[in-house]
C-alpha cells in the first residue's frame, strides 16, 4: 500500500487528505515536526510528499527514497529544492491561484489600517486613552499611491480593488507589463513616489532583501511598507533602522523571516509596525481549496495520472 507523508500543516486536522487520498489506497503519516533532520529522518518509505512551510532540502529528498512526487500546500517554493528534486527525478506541484483574492483583500485592509491608524488607535483605546489628536495625522487613501512589487495574480487583483477607492496604482515586475490601469515604474521611481509600497513578489535569488539600507532611503519618509509575500524580501534589521531614521512612516508584515520572530525586538515591537501571523491567505473557502486541491494531486499521480500545477519536469 502507497503511503503519504506530511510535514507540515497549520490546520486542526488533515481528515480532508486522508479521505481523498484514501480514495487512491493511500495511507497518510504526519512528521512528529518540521525540522530537517526529523524530517529526514521520518519520512521513510514515503510515496509522496505533502508539505506546506517545512525544509523539503536535498537532505530530505534524498533520505526519501521512494518518493517521485512533492505536493506544496500553497505557491511558493521556496521551502523544496526544485532542482534537487528535478535531479532525482521527483515531480513537484503547487496550487498557484488558489488565494490571490484572500491576499489582495488582506494587504488593501493593511493599507487602510496604516492610513487611518487603526491599529494604534484602537490599542490606546482599549489602554483607556481616547484621544483621537495624539494619533493625527491621519490620512486619506483616495489618491494617494499604492506602488505595487509584483503584478502576478494578487498584484493584478489588488489594483483593481485599489483603484476602486480612488487610488493611483503603479507597479514594478521584470516583463515591464503592467496590466490596464497600472502604470510601470522602475523600483526607484515606484519607490520615490508611492505613498503605499506592496510586496507581491516571490522570493528568490534576485528578491532576497530587495527591501533594504538603500531601497528605503528611497521612500517617502510619510510612506508605508506592506508585505504579504514573503518575509525574506525584507532585511528586517534595516527596516527597523530604516524607522528609526524616519525613512518611512511605518510597516504591516504578514510574512517574516523567521516565523514565528521574535516580537520582542525591533521592528516587530515598534508601535509604527502592525503584525499579523501569516494570515493574509487564509479564509474557510481558500483554506479547503487548498487542501481539496493539494490531496488531489497527490492521488492523481498514485493513480497513474496528470496531476495539475507541475512546476517541473522530472528527469
């Protein structure tokens, strides 16, 4: 009998995988937790691999000697060795847009809550301090500009809902195609102009600290930064210095490097900086597309077929 392994899932239970994988004659094991070396050590004679935030590392693929298939719990990749992976002749697949809509809502929200302080206002309201002049000024969204990193599905997703209240919308991507209503801008210029800066990008080589020293010395010092992609874009240590210096007005991370940071310490524990843990993609409906799609993958390929997503061709 085949048999799944899961690394990892921050969810409650993994009933919907086990049924669906089931359905394929598969039995699914959990890892007893995601660091590398247990994972290599229990993943054993596993099938196929589901994993969702979890090292996948050469290590682990390697200790994984029966396994021709690695399913992501989400999109990006940047937890699997790809090429590893490819190398050894194992599949790997994602669920590319299965939540663009979630993290277009959840970084527009983070956008308001900066602008009109909302976060800040309503901690000193419930310390008992109800005074809306200490928290001026506050601003007014229509108009301003939202520079967006990233114009994939959630960059495209956010402009619309951003130029509906009115907001200019500028982007930045490597095609230097920006989609109707969009004006491209070189990082520099999107930067010295947008009073909302977004990530949208995935991490990689390239993208690694593209926020750092010199990008924020390039913002407005009224600006925010937002990011919901990837905490490895961020050099966090610069942007707390980057705050101190007044180079920018303030940050929402949805995403950090590590998970969970350490909240104790700068920039997390500024009051300028609002955190939310990695939520930016959840909802009840994304949340079970995922995990329907994920587990269906899985079972496809046990069964001899196609699975959908492949992100690269097995040798």
């Amino acid at each position: 009998m085949p048999n799944a392994f899961y690394t990892d899932y921050p969810w409650p239970d993994i009933e919907l995988e086990r049924k669906i994988l089931a359905e394929a004659g598969c039995e699914l094991r959990t890892a007893s937790d995601n660091r590398e070396e247990t994972l290599a050590r229990e993943v054993g004679d596993a099938d196929v691999v589901l994993t969702c935030w979890a090292p996948v590392t050469a290590r682990v693929i390697d200790a994984a000697k029966n396994c021709r298939h690695i399913a992501r719990t989400g999109i990006g990749l940047d937890n699997i060795d790809v090429e590893h992976a490819t190398e050894r002749g194992v599949l790997v697949t994602n669920v590319p847009d299965y939540c663009y809509r979630e993290v277009a809502e959840h970084t527009l929200a983070l956008v308001l809550t900066m602008a009109r302080k909302i976060a800040e206002s309503h901690w000193a309201t419930k310390r008992g301090e109800y005074d809306l002049s200490s928290h001026l000024p506050i601003e007014r969204v229509e108009g301003k500009t939202l520079g967006l990193v990233g114009l994939g599905r959630i960059g495209k997703s956010l402009a619309a809902k951003a130029a509906a209240l009115g907001m200019r919308v500028v982007g930045t991507n490597r095609s230097r195609e920006a989609p109707d209503g969009v004006e491209w801008l070189p990082l520099e210029k999107l930067l010295a102009e947008s009073d909302h800066v977004a990530l949208c990008a995935p991490l990689t080589d390239e993208t690694h600290h593209m926020m750092r020293r010199e990008t924020f010395e390039q913002m407005k010092p009224t600006a925010f930064l937002i990011n919901t992609a990837r905490g490895g874009l961020v050099d966090h240590d610069a942007l707390a210095a980057a705050l101190d210096a007044g180079n920018l007005a303030g940050a929402a991370l949805d995403v950090q490097d590590v998970e969970p940071p350490d909240l104790g310490r700068a920039p997390y524990n500024d009051p300028r900086v609002v955190v939310t843990p990695h939520t930016a993609f959840c909802s009840t409906e994304a949340i079970h597309e995922l995990r329907t799609r994920v587990a269906r993958q899985a079972a496809d390929f046990l069964q001899g077929k196609q699975p959908e997503c492949r992100v690269n061709d097995p040798k």
